[in-house]
C-alpha cells in the first residue's frame, strides 16, 4: 500500500506553462484525503515551490533544491544540507574560468549577477523544449521570478559566500554548449563533496553530495513513520534518478528521458497529458 507519493515539479507535476493543472491538483487532494502525504521534490527553492503551491492552493511538505532543505507543509524548517563555503568557491571559479553562467541559491533566496540573462535563459530552456508555446506568454512568466522577488541581484557572488549568515544551496549553471557542460560537469568531479546532477541537457545542479532528492525523502519517510517501500516516486529527469531508485513504485513521466524510462516501474502520461493525475489515481 502507498502512504507517501513524491512528486517533481517541472516536467512533472507542473505542464509547459509552469502551472498545476486541475487534473493533477485534484488527485493530490484525493490523495490527501485518503491519509497519503504527498511531497514536492525539487530542484526549486522554497520560495518558488510556495509560488506554484499557492498559486494552485495546494499545501505539502518540500523536498527544496534537490534535498539542501526541507520543509513541513506548514513551512517550517525539517533539514537543511548546505554546500562547505570553501567549497562551493573552488566550484564557482570553476564554472567562472569556463565561462558559464550560474545562479546560486541560499538559505536566504536565489541570487544572479545578471536578472536579464536569468530571464532570456529560461526562455530559450522553455521555447526549445516546447516550440508551439506562445513567446510572449513565455517571457512573462520567466520573467514573473524577478518580478516577484523569487531571484534577487548581488554585485558579487563573493558577497554571499563571504557572510556566515548565508548558507549556500546550490549552485544552478546554464550553457547551450553541451561539450563545454560536460567538460566543466568532469572537472567539478574532483570536488568530492559534491553531487552534480542536472534536470535538463542544458543545466547542471551543483550541490552538497548529502544534498540529493533522494537521500532527503528517505529522511523524511522514516521521520513520518513510513518506509520507502511505501512510496511511490515521480519525475522526469536524471536530478530524480536517487529517488527514483530507492522507493517502492517509481515512475517515470511521458516526457522523460529514455534513461530514466529505463529504470522505472511505470511508465505515465507527460506532464501535458496530467501524467501525476493519472498515475496517482491508478494507486488509490
């Protein structure tokens, strides 16, 4: 029997217009009903999952910035796994010396060096993956993250990871260029206290290596007294593959990658198609 069902957000449970549909808000609410805790697990900070919740009002607990912190439904702080301040220097002059462009997120918010570049970034993401969508439309609501406070701008990246009172989260870097991706993904393996994961060809989720979707909502589960071999998990990109691989049910989205098809249980709609909705309602 399923007591606990984890959910990702983008490619997941949220369609191409970053919105919950109402398909897949009402089998969350079923589920709840039925004494099933649904968490969102995230590469997302608690401050944009809260955005989407509230916007859908919806209320779960928050796996946040794939495992660094963890949240109750009520928000209240459950974990928090931050990178080693040393640490995440060496990785920021790394991706600095490539050139790459990266925003870093903290107990305090997400933060860039360049709010217009975080927008036009996200576009192209959105546009590439779904080329129908209406332009505009999508430059609105990339834009909606500066607007609403959800990334801030700092001068210097130093700023933070000089102040104790920022922990840092994680660090999210953006190029087109896979083979330059690749090679700063190889050199940033030297860095063995971080995991590297990415939630799409053109990203890297730079991260403590305790820090991963996974290892969190295993945390999570027994705190609640439950087991992982009661859960069911779902995504579509390879920063879910640690939860993927650990719970009872594991499913993959429509849209996913045919890696992580591969070493799923199931296989549901796409994120379009309300493929939570539907993979949800087929274990109540």
């Amino acid at each position: 029997m399923i007591k606990c069902i984890a959910t990702d957000m983008d490619g997941t449970l949220l369609n191409s217009y970053q919105k919950v549909s109402q398909e897949n808000k009402e089998a969350i609410l079923k589920a709840q009903a039925q004494g099933i805790e649904v968490v969102v697990a995230t590469g997302r900070s608690y401050q944009e999952v809260r955005f989407v919740l509230d916007e859908a009002d919806l209320h779960c607990p928050a796996i946040c910035v794939n495992g660094a912190e963890v949240r109750t439904k009520e928000g209240e702080m459950f974990s928090a796994t931050p990178i080693d301040k040393q640490v995440v220097k060496k990785a920021a002059e790394m991706l600095k010396e490539r050139d790459i462009y990266f925003e870093v997120y903290s107990n305090k918010g997400t933060y860039t060096l360049d709010p217009e570049k975080a927008v036009s970034i996200l576009v192209d993401i959105v546009m590439s993956a779904n080329p129908d969508l209406n332009q505009e439309e999508v430059v609105h609501k990339a834009g909606a993250r500066i607007r609403n406070g959800l990334v801030h701008q700092v001068e210097n990246y130093d700023l933070l990871f000089n102040d104790d009172e920022y922990q840092i989260y994680k660090l999210l870097a953006f190029d087109f260029d896979s083979a330059k991706m690749a090679k700063a993904a190889a050199s940033l393996e030297d860095l063995t206290q971080l995991a590297v994961s990415s939630s799409g060809h053109e990203n890297l989720e730079i991260t403590n290596r305790q820090a991963q979707k996974g290892i969190a909502l295993e945390a999570f589960v027994k705190a609640n007294g439950m087991e992982l071999a009661e859960t069911m998990a779902m995504g579509d990109s390879f920063n879910d593959v640690s939860m993927l691989e650990r719970v009872g049910r594991a499913v993959a989205m429509g849209n996913a990658a045919y890696e992580i098809k591969s070493l799923c249980d199931v296989i549901t709609a796409t994120n379009d198609e309300h493929g939570v909705a539907k993979a949800i309602l087929e274990v109540l």
